[in-house]
C-alpha cells in the first residue's frame, strides 16, 4: 500500500505544484497586471487548468484512487493516510464529472467576466458586465448537469464550498438567524444613534498601512511566509504552507476600510499558514470548508478586533500615530464608532449586526438566477428592491449595489451562504475557548494573542481538510453549526453599546 500512496502523492504534488502556479498569476492579475492583459492571462490560466484537471483526472489516477480505497478498508478512519485517501477520492469523483474542455472554458470566461467587473464597478455601467455575467450564468447551470440530481440544483453549488450542507439546511439557519438579528436592529434603531464621525477624517495611507502591519503582526502573521499587497477586492491566496499572501485596500476618508479588512484577510492568512507541514502539495493543504475558513477571519477581525480589550491596548498607538485625527477623542467614543450599527450599502464595509442580512439577499438572488426565476438584465433593479426590504436602504449607484462584490464574475455560485456560516462557527469557537481561557480578555488587554492562536492551531488550522466542517465544528465545540452562540454575542455586545 505504501508504494500505491507515494505514487499518489507523486500525483498530487505535481497538481498542487500546477495549482499553485495558476495562484501566482490570479494574484498578479488583480495586484499588477495591467488591463490589457486580461485576454492573455485568461489563455494561460486555462491552459494550467487544463493541464491540471487531465493530470487529476487521468486513468492512472482513477485506478490508484480504486486500489487504495479497498485497502484504505483496513485503516484507522482517522489515520492521515485513509483521510488523504478519502478526500482525494471525493475530489476525484466531483472532478471526473467535469469534461477539462469545460475547465478551460470556466477558466477562459471567468477572467474575461473578472476584467469586464473591475471596469463595470469602476464605472458604474452594470450593461459592460452583463454578457460576461450571462456567460457565467449558463456555465453554471451547465456545471449542475454534470453531477446526480440533488434536492435542489443550488445542492450541487453549496457541496462546493460547505461538504455536507444543504440549502434546506442553510435555509433553516438563516431563517432563525433573520428573525433575531431584525429584531435587535429595530431594537437599535429606538436608541440614539452612535457618532462615528472620527472614523470620517483624512487618514492618510501609509500611515493606514503601518498601523495595520503592526496588528496582524501582533496576532501572529509570518511575513517570512507571506506578503501584503493592494486590490480593488481584498483577498487571501496561498502558493503553500511556507506562502500566504493577503491584500487590503484603503480609503483615506474612512478608517475603517483597511483596517478590518487587513485583519479580515489575516484570519484567513492564518488558518493557511497552520495548516500541518504533512498536508503540503495534496488536496488536504487546505481550509476544511469555506465557512470554518471564513469562522477564522471574522474572528480576528471582529470578535478580536472589534472588542473593547483589544482597543484598551491598541488605542493609544493610534492616537499616537494619527494625533491630530484622533488625540481629542475618547477610547469610548471611538469603540462605540468602529462597532456602529447602520444598515449600509457594501457588504464588506457592512457592522456585524446587519452583514448576514447582505449574504441572505445574495442567496435568494443566486438561488433565483439559477433557477432562471429572474431576468439578468433586470438584477440592478431587484437588488436595489431587495436591499430596501432587507436592509431599508437603496443603493445609489450600481458600484455601490450589484456590482460591489468580485464572486459573481468568477463563478463562485454557492460562495456566500459561507460568510455568514462562518460568523455563527467564530462564535460557536470563541464562546468555547472562553470557557477554557476565562482570562482571555486580559490577555488581549496586554496585546497577547498566544494561547488563542495556539489553541486554533491544534483544535482547527493544523488538520487542513481532514475533517468534514460539521463533524470538525462538533469535534472542538460537541454540536453541528448553530446560530444560537452568533445571537448570543450580539445581543450582549450591543446591548451594552446601545443601552438595550
């Protein structure tokens, strides 16, 4: 068996090696690359795609994967190698379905769709993204006709990013989820609204940017391994264990922008670089859904960033470092600014007590466009509707509505429902090492992220993809994803906040 498992592994280092390649242009093309390059760009990432998905798909591996899962039989179901095995099997499964001219054409249409979406957001022109997005559109609903029928074509999206979940089940979620959060933003609208007006100064970048060097790297960022750059849509990528890269963005006139954002993708960046040097180079080096990955960087940028300890510390440094801005203002003011609950526009930008009503929206318009229930030309118009019905509020440009967010233009239908998914496991975590680690909020209080990052590690980032997300979830916590915890931390912090 051990001869069959190294040739596997030969295998996927190779795939992983290519994978990582492809990364490396997807980072640049949204870091450095210049708008004229886009068609080029596209050609090689599809290129590598398809390399990558014949080399994964091949018969030779089809007939190791076999041999192996007979005799993984005998294994210790937790053993690495019957995981490795397990996973890599799944992944070949799910990829077997998908001819690689299907790949190459995904590939092809998305970088396209990518560049069409940088220009339209730019621009406020939602009709420069729209065949790039009916593109997209029809590869998915092609890409759902590769695989057995599910109880619902968005099954076989979701199954993407959150193994195991259903709609039914998100559903579920989201509906106890929408109905305490709705009513604790009623319950806050009754009281006097918080100033924020010290986040609204001129903060000029590079005094941003040093600021939030030094954060993430208090909490624990391995620049040996990783790097910061700038996009349009700040994101997390990894090329390896050993290299993780993040971007941010920044806005001179908001503090809040890349700040939250810069610890957001930390969160993120984090997870990768724990991930278990065992993993490297196959399909487990990696985050074990999109929704515990998410848990980590909506933990560290608002449970850790976002509380009071944390800004008993860190706000004297800032003050120093932006004195004219913030040198009047008290520590009470500027907690009660950064955690100010308003019904916005972006997602990305949106408090902590409104952000899952924006993923909710997105789901039912992305369930909607798969199911063909709505006309794409009319989207901007339903989603301006939406957003006042969820939100109360009305967009007032495209920019600002539909086109905000980058996931639609690469296809990443089944995407969403992971980012609020991932704010109920951050509070799932968090509720449970406070049980361990009473004296945990001291120890951010002295600007001590060890024991929490320590106990992520060895509870979540070391096993990569070893474990299903629910059954991890119900390994550190004893129960499946719930919404209980989330509604519990809200209604204490802003309670307090708000004087509820």
């Amino acid at each position: 068996m051990q001869e069959k498992l190294d040739q596997l592994k030969l295998i996927l280092g190779e795939i992983a090696d290519l994978n990582h390649a492809s990364s490396v242009l997807s980072w640049d093309q949204q870091v450095n690359m210049p708008p004229g390059g886009a068609e080029a760009r596209g050609q090689a990432l599809a290129t590598l795609g398809t390399i990558t998905h014949k080399k994964f798909t091949s018969p030779e591996t089809g007939k190791l994967l076999d041999e192996l899962k007979r005799e993984a039989e005998n294994l210790d179901t937790d053993s690495p190698e019957y995981r490795l095995i397990k996973v890599t099997a799944r992944d070949f499964d799910k990829s077997t379905r998908v001819p690689a001219e299907f790949v190459a054409e995904s590939a092809q249409v998305a970088t396209m769709a990518n560049q069409a979406w940088a220009e339209a957001r730019k621009n406020n022109d939602f009709g420069h993204f729209l065949p790039h997005l009916e593109k997209v559109i029809d590869l998915t609903r092609r890409y759902v006709t590769f695989f057995p029928p599910a109880a619902h074509p968005y099954d076989t999206m979701l199954d993407d990013y959150e193994p195991g979940m259903t709609t039914a089940e998100v559903q579920s979620i989201f509906s106890t989820l929408r109905t305490e959060q709705v009513a604790l933003i009623k319950a806050i609208a009754e009281r006097p609204q918080v100033d924020d007006s010290c986040l609204r100064q001129h903060f000029p970048e590079q005094a941003q940017l040093k600021f939030g060097e030094e954060v993430i790297t208090a909490f624990g960022y391995d620049w040996k391994r990783g790097h910061q750059g700038k996009a349009p849509h700040p994101f997390c990528t990894s090329f390896g264990i050993d290299d993780v890269r993040i971007t941010t963005r920044v806005d001179e006139n908001f503090f809040n922008t890349m700040l939250f954002g810069t610890m957001h993708e930390t969160g993120h960046a984090l997870y990768d670089q724990g991930i278990g040097h065992t993993w490297e180079r196959t399909p487990l080096a990696s985050g074990a859904s999109t929704a515990i990955h998410e848990s980590q960087s909506r933990l560290w940028e608002n449970l850790v960033g976002r509380s009071l300890p944390f800004w008993q510390k860190y706000f004297p440094r800032l003050q120093e470092i932006f004195p004219q801005q913030l040198g009047a203002t008290g520590l009470d003011t500027f907690y009660k600014a950064i955690n100010k609950v308003q019904p916005s526009y972006i997602r990305v930008e949106a408090d902590e007590a409104t952000y899952s009503l924006h993923i909710m929206l997105r789901l039912e318009l992305e369930i909607a466009m798969l199911e063909g229930k709505i006309e794409l030309k009319d989207l901007p118009q339903i989603w301006n509707a939406k957003m006042d019905e969820y939100l109360g509020v009305t967009p007032p440009n495209d920019a600002q509505g539909v086109l905000q967010d980058i996931h639609w233009s690469w296809g990443l239908f089944g995407y969403f429902p992971t980012y609020a998914l991932g704010n109920l496991v951050s509070a799932q975590l968090w509720e449970k090492f406070l049980t361990l680690n009473p004296e945990l909020p001291d120890q951010i209080r002295q600007g001590d992220f060890s024991s929490l990052l320590s106990w992520l590690r060895v509870k979540i980032h070391q096993y990569g993809r070893k474990y299903e997300p629910q059954e991890l979830v119900e390994r550190v916590t004893k129960s499946r994803i719930t919404p209980e915890p989330y509604i519990r931390y809200l209604k204490t912090k802003y309670s307090e906040i708000y004087g509820l």
